[in-house]
C-alpha cells in the first residue's frame, strides 16, 4: 500500500497503541508517570512508523498489475442465426439454474449449486463471444462471394484451355494462383466456422445437461446429501463443467490460429 494507504489502516494504529500501551506499562513502575507515558507515545509513534515505512516500501517493490486485457468489439449475432440459437439456448439454461440455486433449503446441496451456477457463467460469456466470433466468420465468407469466386475460376480456366498466346496464358496462370488462394482461404474460413459452431453446440447441450442434473439434484431435497445418488450427481457437474471448459479453450485455440 501507499504511505496514505498504511495510514489509513487500522491494524497499523492498533498495533501502535497496543506497543506504545506495553511500553508504558513496562516503564510505569521505574521512572516518573509523565516521562512512562510520553515514552509508551514515542515506542506506539515508532510502531506505527516502522509499519509505514515497511509497508510502503514492499508496495514499491512490488510489480504493478497488468492493465485489464481489451475486449474486441464483436457483432451480435443476428436473429435466426444457427449461433443467434445456441446463445440464447445457453442463457436460457444458466437462468434456470440460477432459479434453482435459490430453492435448497439444504447448505450443502445449495452450496453445489450455487458453486455450479458460478463456474457456469464462465462458459456462458464464452459462448456469446463465440457466437459474436462466427458472425464475424459469416460476414468475411459473405464478403468472399464464393459462387461468383466459383463461376470466376471456371471461366478462366475455360479461357486458358482455348488460348494459344503464351503471354497470356502466363498471365491467365498468374490470375488463376491468385483466385485459387482466395478459394483457399474461404474454405478455410468454412472449416473454422463449422467448427466452432460445433463446440458452441457441445458447450450450450452441456450447460443444458448441468441444469437438468441440478434439477435433480434439488430434487433429492435435504436427504440428498447423504445418499450416493446425490454423490454422483456432484461428481457429474464437476466431470462437465471441466468438459465444457476444455471444449471452449480449443475453440480459443482454433481462434488463435485463425
């Protein structure tokens, strides 16, 4: 903390006079009242000196934090979208979790679900940034205009097979390269596309999934801590959120790479 900070704090001036009343305590009984009590104030002033100065000082040498990572400012997925779906099919689920996690009257089974509630929201927000991530997918592919890039590379090549002049077919070659690397890189962007919706899809049926199995589990009502059904659904929340977590870091990763 700053040296403000440290003399703000209350545990710093606790100590001070716990010190300088110990001191003075000590001293009281060998010299004169006045000069113990003025000794106490100097042993608490030196105290909380001491703690100012430490304190501050290991604030200096500390690194300060790193600045909050920005976030990109991605598009909502349109209405009707497969990933429009998929989001509001995730926060559908997560808002009826969060409706259970009030219903246990049991501390430790509301305790599990409010814990799985937690760990889920993670997953939600990743879920809604991958569906802003395959708009932006859709958007590039659209701007691509793969059928005319399709219709475009069939005419040159049809051109190229009736041409004689070797000027031009060099330079037809030289355009088909150039067309032939666009196609590429749609059919790149196709697969990355199927393939995070594919992980959207596994991480909103497993945020679907844990809302059923905390339904049953607050079901068990206050019983169910001691049976080992209620054992094994807890194990089964943990086994999918960590599934769930793992599916959306590969789809970072995919991202990443893109």
């Amino acid at each position: 903390m700053s040296v403000g900070a440290e003399l703000r704090d209350p545990w710093g001036w606790l100590l001070a006079g716990v010190s300088g009343g110990v001191g003075w305590a000590v001293l009281a009984g060998a010299v004169a009242g006045p000069a113990a009590v003025l000794a106490g104030v100097g042993i608490g002033a030196a105290v909380l000196a001491t703690k100012v100065a430490v304190g501050a000082a290991r604030n200096h040498d500390e690194p300060p934090a790193p600045p909050p990572r920005p976030r990109d400012r991605l598009p909502e997925a349109p209405r009707g979208t497969i990933q429009a779906e998929l989001a509001t099919r995730g926060r559908t689920a997560v808002e009826r979790m969060a409706d259970l996690a009030d219903r246990p009257a049991d501390r430790w089974i509301a305790g599990e679900v409010q814990q799985a509630c937690r760990d889920s929201q993670p997953v939600l927000e990743s879920v809604r940034e991958l569906a802003g991530r395959v708009t932006l997918l859709d958007s590039s592919i659209v701007a691509t205009r793969p059928e005319a890039l399709a219709r475009e590379i069939q005419s040159l090549q049809d051109r190229m097979r009736l041409s004689t002049d070797a000027d031009v077919v060099r330079e037809q070659r030289r355009a088909l390269a150039a067309l032939d690397a666009q196609a590429d890189s749609v059919d790149r962007l196709l697969r990355r596309r199927d393939t995070l919706l594919a992980q959207m899809q596994a991480a909103v049926v497993g945020l679907e999934g844990l809302a059923a199995r905390i339904g049953e589990l607050v079901a068990l009502g206050p019983a169910g801590q001691d049976s080992e059904q209620a054992g094994r659904i807890v194990a089964d929340l943990t086994t999918s959120l960590d599934a769930m977590r793992a599916g959306v870091e590969e789809a970072r990763s995919i991202l990443r790479d893109l």
